[in-house]
C-alpha cells in the first residue's frame, strides 16, 4: 500500500493531518518531538493502492522502528517549515507488506510547485491522470485507488460525550428499559469495531463508517474474480492478484503475516460474510450519529430511524411460553457445546413489510435466523435483504436468497457469541413459501431449478416432526423435538438439517426477535 497526499500542515493540526496509507505515522508532535508508529499489511509484491489520507486514530505506538527512524528524523528537520505555515510534499510507496522508499519535499510558499510534483507521482505510480481519477482504472502491476469518506463531521464518542455535557438538559429516553438495553446492544460502534477486527478486518487504516459502498461493491466484485479462479482451478498468477485486488480494495490486518490466498468456497464464504457484515456496519455508523440539540434522548433517536416497531412481551403471555417453547425443543442435537437461555422476546413491526407481504402464497411458516449483533442495525432498519448482483454465488450453499432454518440452534451458530460475548439475537419471521422446490444437497444455482415454484428447501436428516406443528397468529411454528426423516442423499453428502430459502424480500414478514444468552461448555 502507499499514499501520496499534498496538505498545509499548521503544527497543532499535524497529529491529525498525518495518516499515511498502510503506515500510520505520526503519532504526536509536541515540544519538538515527532513519535513514529508502524503498521505494515502485505497482499504480495504486485499489489499497490493509492488513497488520501484520513483521520489519525486517537492512540498510536511511539516506537521508531527500521526505516521509519529516518523519515522520523526528516520530520524534525521540517517542523519550522510547517510551524511557519509552508507547504509539504510527501510521498511514501512500497510494496504491501515490505518497508519501501519515502520522499519529503519542502516547496516552501509554493503551492502549485507541490501540486505539480503530486500529480506527476501520482502518473508514474498509477499510470492514470489525477484531473482523470473520476474514470480511473487499475493498471496491473500498478498502485490503486481507494475511495474513503473524508467528511469531517464526524466526532469521536469523546468529543460527542464533551458536547452533551453543555446541554441545557438531558432529555429522559420514552422508551421501554428492555427496548433501550437492545438499542445499546446494536448500536455499539466499539462491539462493531471488535468484530470486524476478529474477520481481520483493518479498522485503523480504514476505519469503520469511511469506506465507500462503492468500496464494498468494489470488493464484491474482486471476490468474483476469485471465485472464477477457483471454479476454473486456476491456483496461479490470475489468483494471486485477484486476492491482491481484495485485499486492497477491503484492508485487512494480518499482523506481520503475508495475507492468504483465498483458495476454497469456504474461504470465499467467509469474506462475503465480511462484506455483507461492513454493508451493514455502513448503515449502522449512519443511523447512530445524533444530532446533539435534539429533543430527543440518543437512544430514543436510534430507535426511531430504524423505522421498526419492537414491542416486549410478557413473560407469561402465550407467545412468550410458544418461543421459548419453540427455541428449546429445536436446539440440534449436534449443537450441544452450548446451550441457550432466552432473556427476552420483542414483537417486531416494520414499516412497509405487511403490506409488501405474500399474503396469496401459502404453507406460511415461522422460521429462524440469525446475524451477527454488528448486522442488526441493518436488518431491522432494511430489512432482509438478498445479496447484491455483484457478489459470487459460490458464497451461498442455495444461490442469492434469504436463508431460514426450522432448528433454532442451526440459526445461533451465525450469532458467533462467546464466552465473553455470550448474547446474541435470533429472528423469527413468517416466511410464505409456497410450492418449495425441495433438493438433496447445495447447489447455487438453485434458484434457476424453481421453475415456478416459489422457494428452494434442503432436506434434512434431522427435522421437527410435523406431528408437533401448531399455529401461531396464522403461521405453522415446527416445534420439536427433532427426529430422523429417514432422508438419505445416494449421491453425496445429506444435510443435516432443513434449510428454507426464499428470493424475493416480500416473501418474508420479521415477526418476533429474541434476546438469548448463550452458555459455551
């Protein structure tokens, strides 16, 4: 990765100005000092990336190690020039994952002196006009474009905290104290930071809510180039840069480790997750800017753009004894590394999903689902959704759809708790299915076999018996306990379970969304 920017640097802006590309270098610079801190990813030594610089992250390492000693030393020799206001050019560049070659140019008053020199680097590292980078097109062998959002406007929780310290009055939250714990839940920024970390995703060189969803679909499309390599078994060259491309595009931190390639579905699988994961995140990072001056109480104003209803339940009621009913008695017998306790159930209306609903199809079914806390924001602000035209369909077992299950533990598995992390949520939704197409084992195209049927459902060893079905407010709730359906694949692999899959959003109706403690044994 590199970066090549051109800024006036007045001295008490300059920790904030200096996010250099894949080193983030300046950490602080008082009395004469300039603290140095590194951070090196590498996609191999064909992969570059070009992108202006962002804000510094709050805490950097001070160390000064290898070659960042002598840019560190360069740095002190220009603090004058930037205390009496002048202009700098600097131009770092390097291979991803090796220490490369920096520049520093002091063009004193001169402003289009550095302009200049900036946009002829930027030529000779891209091979792209900058006046053009509108229409900017990645040259193999050469440096990259990232598109980032720069906005300033964004505070940090500490600046925000700071700010509402000067309000008049601190407005109360109107809403019920469980719906307020669940807002908390879903909307903690640092709880979507840590998760993205754990998918190795970088969040300091392209912290959360600044990379573009074009940036995302950018992303999609190079995982769609690596699914062709892998569907043609091409394991060479075209595959080394496709991976490169990825992990440029979507940074990724791997410590001092060369990045993988992404070799199998599995693997594939799992950076689409990261992707469908950072789109909801981009949605998340949106919704929970609060305007300070508002009436409203934060949490009351996360609530609200959500535009969805979410209505607790009592403990005692009907419903609440069904759920709870419904998550124990269909918990896999092949899940038993943990078990679930269910905390509370919120009836869920959103905006639109009623009236847009199939209510012409029948076998009408309450089913689950599951998400990570980090995509719930998403999901409940918009819904359900069916992955977009760019993303590999190699990532889905089933093709492009939205994904149920009729044994609750099956949908806890993509809730990712942990011991430390033990709560997760789980959705229930009315799922009109119609005429299901019903398959033996995963095929990705399976959409395409409907063939005027309304949803695709994999058949299962283990499954609810329909001697145990009821209704529930006019949708069949498949209550176990699981047994064998006597379902048997001559060809292959059996599914464990039931998977249910519909493609079209107007298919499913998000009926109830439970608040589970998962304990790991």
């Amino acid at each position: 990765m590199a970066s090549i920017f051109i800024r006036k640097f007045p001295l008490a802006k300059l920790r904030t100005a200096c996010q250099l590309g894949s080193v983030r270098w300046v950490s602080s610079c008082c009395s004469g000092t300039v603290a140095v801190g590194q951070q090196l990813i590498s996609t191999g030594p064909a992969s570059w990336a070009l992108h202006r610089p962002s804000r510094l992250p709050a805490h950097l390492p001070d160390a000064v190690q290898g070659d960042l000693r002598e840019l560190a030393n360069e740095l002190r020799k220009l603090l004058l020039d930037w205390e009496a206001g002048n202009h700098l050019m600097c131009v770092i560049y390097f291979a991803v994952g090796k220490m490369g070659q920096h520049s520093l140019v002091a063009c004193s008053g001169d402003l289009n002196k550095a302009k200049e020199i900036f946009q002829k680097k930027f030529l000779d590292k891209t091979k792209n006009n900058w006046e053009d980078r509108e229409k900017f097109e990645k040259v193999p062998g050469k440096y990259d474009m990232l598109e980032m959002d720069y906005a300033t406007n964004t505070q940090s929780e500490e600046e925000t905290k700071k700010e509402s310290l000067k309000l008049p009055f601190k407005p109360e939250s109107q809403l019920d104290l469980r719906v307020q714990e669940l807002i908390e839940l879903i909307c903690n920024v640092q709880a979507m930071e840590e998760t993205m970390v754990e998918m190795k995703y970088d969040t300091k060189k392209a912290p959360l809510g600044k990379l573009t969803v074009a940036q995302i679909k950018a992303g999609y499309q190079s995982l769609k180039k690596i699914e062709d390599c892998i569907r043609a078994g091409q394991h060479g060259r075209a595959l080394v840069e496709a991976c490169n491309e990825f992990y440029t595009r979507i940074p990724h931190d791997f410590g001092l480790r060369t990045p993988p390639l992404i070799r199998t579905e599995k693997e594939l699988s799992d950076k689409v997750q990261l992707l469908e994961a950072l789109g909801d995140i981009e949605i998340a990072i949106k919704l929970v800017k609060t305007a300070l001056q508002s009436p409203e109480h934060p949490l009351d104003q996360h609530y609200r753009k959500l535009h969805c209803a979410l209505h607790p339940l009592d403990h005692e009621s009907h419903e609440f004894k069904v759920i709870s009913q419904y998550l124990q008695s269909t918990h896999a017998p092949t899940h038993k590394d943990y078990t679930m306790t269910l905390l509370d159930v919120f009836e869920v209306e959103k905006e639109g999903e009623k009236e847009a609903f199939r209510e012409d199809l029948h076998n009408r079914m309450l089913l689950w689902h599951g998400s990570r806390l980090s995509n719930w924001v998403g999901i409940l602000s918009h819904g359900l959704r069916i992955a977009p035209p760019e993303a590999p369909v190699t990532g889905y077992m089933f093709g492009k759809g939205i994904y149920f299950a009729d044994m609750s533990s099956k949908s806890a598995n993509y809730c990712f708790a942990s011991r430390v992390k033990d709560i997760g949520l789980l959705l229930l939704s009315e799922v009109a299915l119609g005429q299901c197409n019903e398959l033996l084992e995963a095929n990705p195209e399976a959409e395409r076999l409907l063939q005027g049927k309304h949803s695709t459902k994999g058949l299962g060893k283990t499954a609810p018996s329909p001697a145990s079905f009821i209704t529930l407010n006019g949708s069949t709730v498949p209550l176990g306990p699981a047994s064998d359906t006597g379902i048997l694949n001559p060809d292959g692999y059996t599914l464990n379970y039931n998977e249910f899959i519909v493609y079209s959003p107007n298919q499913v109706r998000m009926r109830y969304l439970l608040k589970v403690s998962h304990h790991l044994s």
